[in-house]
C-alpha cells in the first residue's frame, strides 16, 4: 500500500511538471516564430528580472536585503544597456568587439560591488554579516542576470552573421539548441531517475539525485541536440561536424546538472524547497532557468573559441 501511495504523488508530480512545460514551450515557441528578435530579447530580460526577483525573495531573512534590492535595479540597467547595444550592431567589426567584449557586465558588477559597501558603512558591524551582504549582493546580480539574462542574449547574437532582422540568423536556433539540450538533460535525469535511480549522486544536496539519472540524462541530451541541429539544417552548420556537435552536447549536459545543483545549495542555504509557486510542478522561476543559468555561458563561451574567432 505504501508504495502504491507513492507511486500516485509521483504521478501527480509528474503531471504538473509536464503540463507547466507544454505551457513554457509553448510560450517559447509563439516567441520562435514570431520571427523577431525583439520578442527573443525581451522574454529573456523578463525572465532574468523576475529569477533576480525571486533570489532576494528566498534570501530576504539573510542580512543586506536593501542591497540586494539595489544590486536588482543595476541589474535591470545593465540587461537594458546590452539589449540595445546588441540590437543595434551594423558591423561585422563591431559585431566582434561586443560579442568578446564584457564592458556592461563589467561596469555593472563594480557598480554593485561600490553601492554594497557604500550601504556598509551605515551599519554596525557584526562579525561576517556586512561581507556576506555585499557578497550576496554580488551573487543576485551575476546569477540570473549575468549567467542567463546576459549570456542568452549574447547567444542570440553569436552566429557569425550582421543581418539581424532573421530569427534564422539572429541565433533563435542557437538558442532553441541550447534551452532543449538543457531541458532534455533535466527530463532524461528526472525520468531517468525516477524509472531506474538508485544510487545516490549527492545526498546531502540533492537526494533525489542519482547516477542513472545523470547517465540517462546525457543520452536524452544528446537526442535533442541532433534533434535541433536535424530541423535547423544548414542554420546550424557553422557550429561544427557532428562531433562538435555531441562534445557541446556533453559540455551542456555537464554545465546543466552543476546549475542544478547550485540552486540546491542555495535553496538548501536559506532553507527553502522552492524559488517560487509560479510554475505547477516546477516551482519559480529560478527553478526554471537555474540549469540555463550555467549551461548558456559554457555553451557560449565553447562557440565563441571554437565556431566564431
């Protein structure tokens, strides 16, 4: 009787999950095929703003909270800044020094280092709280902002193309690559997991994390990365031969599951389950793009070097 009680939560559980995914894919897939890039850009500085959000919500009992309010208003700057800088490229030059250039993200973390510790000096101090604070700070402004607000855009914009008025050449199929590679690592490690998980990956952050789930996570990866490239054809082509392609396969894979757990740590840190309630069977935002946070600059980064310079 027990495990039949269990296997009806994990139905449930299983039939949110999917049901919030159909809806996010499809809100992913109206902003697809609208064919513009402002729409792309847009979904991912609101989605980056309300995980930033999320992030002084969860850690709101832990000291610095007015600062970490701070760090969301630079951060709301700089997606602006480099939205409209990345919107206006007209030059294969200059196309060049902002995609290896990190000038805002630059400008924007000294300018959350500078206003946390100017909070600083108006507080007492007690022992640890103040540099926790200011590094917490710093935390809220690189999380979603920067590791997926800032490389997501960023990917838009990577293929080695001027015309942007294309979502073929914009880097909506980039970015399409990138979130279904994610996601499918995320999906082949729950359900993999689920049917087969018995060995324990990292129980002290994550129990329902195992070794199966993990090995069946990067086949499923794998399966929508070839998925993608298959349906872009030609659109994809200058990412590399098939076995660049499976290598930034793996790369995401393995990016993915450490984003995964370091949402976990966090969650764990301020004891919490969730990063919200907005997202049946998934949770918050947060819960969302936590594994995009660290898959979309590995996979930028491996492109950069390796695809486009």
């Amino acid at each position: 009787m027990a495990n039949a009680g269990k296997k009806k939560i994990d139905s449930r559980s299983m039939a949110k999950r999917l049901f919030s995914s159909l809806l996010l894919w499809g809100i992913v897939a109206g902003v697809f095929l609208s064919k513009q890039v402002v729409a792309m850009v847009a979904l991912i500085a609101v989605l980056a703003v309300l995980g930033a959000i999320e992030y002084i919500r969860i850690t709101r009992s832990t000291p610095g909270h007015n600062r970490r309010i701070g760090g969301i208003l630079i951060s709301v700057v700089y997606l602006g800044w480099l939205a409209i800088d990345l919107l206006t490229l007209n030059s294969e030059n200059l196309r060049t020094q902002r995609l290896t250039g990190f000038t805002p993200e630059m400008i924007g973390l000294l300018a959350t280092l500078f206003m946390a510790f100017l909070f600083s000096l108006w507080k007492e101090i007690k022992g640890m709280d103040s540099i926790n604070a200011v590094a917490t700070s710093i935390l809220g402004y690189i999380y979603a902002p920067v590791l997926f607000g800032g490389f997501m855009m960023r990917l838009a914009f990577l293929p080695p193309v001027t015309d942007v008025s294309s979502p073929e050449l914009s880097g909506a199929w980039l970015l399409l690559f990138v979130a279904v590679v994610t996601k499918f690592t995320d999906m082949g490690a729950y359900l993999t997991g689920t049917l087969f998980g018995s060995t324990k990956m990292v129980k002290h952050i994550s129990p329902a994390k195992t070794w199966e789930g993990t090995l069946g996570s990067f086949v499923v990866a794998q399966a929508g990365a070839f998925g993608v490239c298959f349906l872009a054809g030609e659109r994809l082509e200058w990412m590399g031969d098939w076995w660049s392609i499976a290598l930034l396969g793996v790369i995401i894979s393995v990016a993915a599951i450490i984003g995964d757990l370091a949402e976990s740590i966090l969650k764990r840190s301020v004891e919490t389950k969730d990063s919200g309630a907005m997202l049946p069977g998934i949770g918050g935002v947060l819960d969302l793009i936590d594994s995009i946070c660290f898959s979309a600059p590995a996979a930028y980064l491996y492109l950069l070097f390796t695809a486009v310079l």
